[in-house]
C-alpha cells in the first residue's frame, strides 16, 4: 500500500519545487517517471524470482534516486514526507529482495 501510495504521490512532484526552479522542476518530473517506469517493469518481470528480483533492484535504485531529487528540490514539509515515503518504500523491498532474491 505504501509503495501504490508514493506513486500517486509523485504525480504532482513538478508543483513541489521552489519557485523559479527550472531545474528542479525537471529532476522531479524525471523522478517520477523514472518511478512510474520502474512500476510498469515490476508488472511485466514475470514470476519467477530470477525475473522479479532485478526489476525489484531496479526500482529501489530509483526510489533512492527520487529520494534524493526530493531532498534536494522540494520545499516544506512536503521535502520530509516525500523522502520519508520513498526511503520506507526502498527499504519495503529491501527486505523483501532480502528474503526472496538470496543468489538471485
């Protein structure tokens, strides 16, 4: 649920930069996407392990990527929020890749 949470979340991420931050503003457009991305191969890696575990290895880079766009460009207590669900989300699968990707 958390992980579904934080997509949603992100679809406003181009609201949350600081005024008159071009840049900003792009980086958490591309977190976004790089997180929607990263949902739509989890759904097509197919069910065996061998196929999901990197498409999960996958997506906690870009959680952690997106965390730090987050720590970097948002503003207010949406910065806090925004990393906090991201990090709790990247270590949701940790320990998931921990207990069912071991050699995988």
């Amino acid at each position: 649920m958390r992980i579904q949470l934080a997509a949603i979340l992100l679809v406003s991420a181009p609201a949350l930069a600081a005024p008159g931050d071009e840049a900003c503003k792009r980086d958490l457009f591309m977190a976004d996407a790089a997180i929607s991305g990263s949902f739509r191969n989890m759904e097509f890696s197919g069910a065996k392990p061998e196929q999901q575990c990197p498409a999960w290895r996958r997506h906690v880079e870009a959680l952690r990527k997106a965390s730090a766009t987050y720590g970097r460009c948002a503003v207010g207590p949406v910065k806090a929020g925004k990393t906090s669900e991201l990090n709790g989300s990247a270590a949701d699968f940790q320990r998931l890749i921990a207990e069912r990707c071991k050699g995988k």
